[in-house]
C-alpha cells in the first residue's frame, strides 16, 4: 500500500514531560527516527521528521498543542501534506491496557484519552487507525494524573526498548499491509513458550552379525556326507 501516511504520535511539549507515560506516543516516533537517521524540524503546531518504508513516505508528527488539542495539528499536517483520514495513523497511551500492551484498533472511541478526544472532534471521526500502548493503572485511588504524567522508570524503562520496538514495527506494518494485516500481528502477543523437552529415545541395539560359514569344497561336501575322515579321502 504504497503512499504517503501521517503517523502522530501524541504527548505534552515540554522538559516536564520529557520520558513520562503519557508522552509514549512521542516516544515511538522519535525510535522511528532514530531507527532512520531522520531528525525532527520544527513547524506549525508540530515537528516533524520524514521517513521512508518499502515505497511509502511516513511523515512522523510530534504536535505542539500539548495533548487536549492535538486534532489541531493532526488536521493541519492531514490538509497540509493532503493525506486523507485513511492513511493516518495515531500513536497514544492507554491506562486500561496492560504496562507493555500494544494494540491497533482502525476505529473506536476515544476512551477517555482527552488527545484522541480532540483528534475525533476535530475531524469529525472516529474512523482512522491508532495504536494504543498499555501504561498500566497501578495507581492509588485519586492517583491518575501524577501516575499518567509521571516518569517511566524502574523496571518499566527496562522493558520500553522492546515495547518501542513493537509499536514501530506495527507502525510500518499499517503502512505496508494494511490495516487488517497488521492488526493481526500488532495484536498477537509474542509467545513466550518455554522451548520443549524432548527426551532422546534409547537407541535400538544392533545385531550382531553371525560369521559367514566357509564356502566347503566338493571334496569336504563329500567326507560330511559319506562320514570320511580327511586323511581316509
């Protein structure tokens, strides 16, 4: 499906948010570009970086509007670059996955997730793919907010290189697939079966070999048959 596509990836400008959970979608364009030496430049309500995957252009979006009114910078680049809805991609958090999840939906709601809210508003659909990275809730009650804006650290920044690298690949997938295709792989799990055991059965013991009997001349055929004695014949 050669073309042009509009990936955004959404999260908060700022230091104070640089390496939080709710800025994973800045994070997985930002591997794309680094992936392909590409640099992001600043422009209206965003930057951007250009990258190429087997005959498409991907434009990779970090909006500038902070989060509640990314749909101004994804209709802007959409229009800018005239990349229609189908060929947009969105790249977001969500708390009600899983840390580490990673899905692709090409529709749906927005989920409470305020950026996609603004991004449904603005275009008046809801009908263009995204990909939701799992953040987990593990939150006290009242906690969503320091949790959702904190920083991914511990154990989690162990993990994020690998949960990155999925996103993206789902990422290149939409582009080169399709998005039927590559929602069946993005939503299936690595397996992470323990190899197999297979015990090596004993091996079958061989034959021995009865010696050959000499071949007897006639002479000996007949002293057997007759009951001669060599020396007799």
């Amino acid at each position: 499906m050669a073309g042009k596509y509009l990936i955004a990836g959404l999260g908060n400008i700022g230091a104070e948010y640089a390496g939080t959970r709710h800025n994973i979608g800045f994070m997985v364009v930002d591997f794309l570009a680094e992936e392909a030496g590409a640099v992001f430049k600043t422009g209206r309500l965003g930057s951007t970086a250009e990258i190429s995957y087997r005959g498409s252009k991907l434009i990779l979006l970090k909006p500038s509007t902070y989060m509640n009114l990314s749909g101004r910078a994804v209709n802007y680049w959409m229009q800018e670059e005239n990349i229609p809805v189908e060929h947009l991609l969105v790249i977001c958090d969500d708390l009600a996955l899983p840390l580490g999840s990673v899905r692709m939906r090409k529709k749906g709601s927005d989920g409470g997730h305020n950026g996609l809210a603004h991004i449904n508003q603005t275009l008046g659909t809801s009908d263009y793919c995204r990909i939701r990275v799992g953040i987990g809730n593990g939150f006290p009650k009242g906690g969503q907010v320091d949790y959702v804006l904190g920083k991914i650290e511990g154990e989690e920044k162990e993990q994020l290189p690998s949960i990155l690298k999925r996103a993206a690949q789902g990422v290149k997938d939409f582009t080169f697939m399709g998005p039927d295709r590559a929602m069946n792989i993005c939503n299936t799990d690595p397996k992470k079966a323990d190899p197999k055991k297979t015990e090596v059965p004993p091996a079958e013991p061989v034959a021995e070999e009865k010696p050959k009997e000499k071949e007897l001349s006639f002479k000996e055929k007949l002293r057997n048959f007759f009951g001669i004695n060599k020396t007799e014949f």
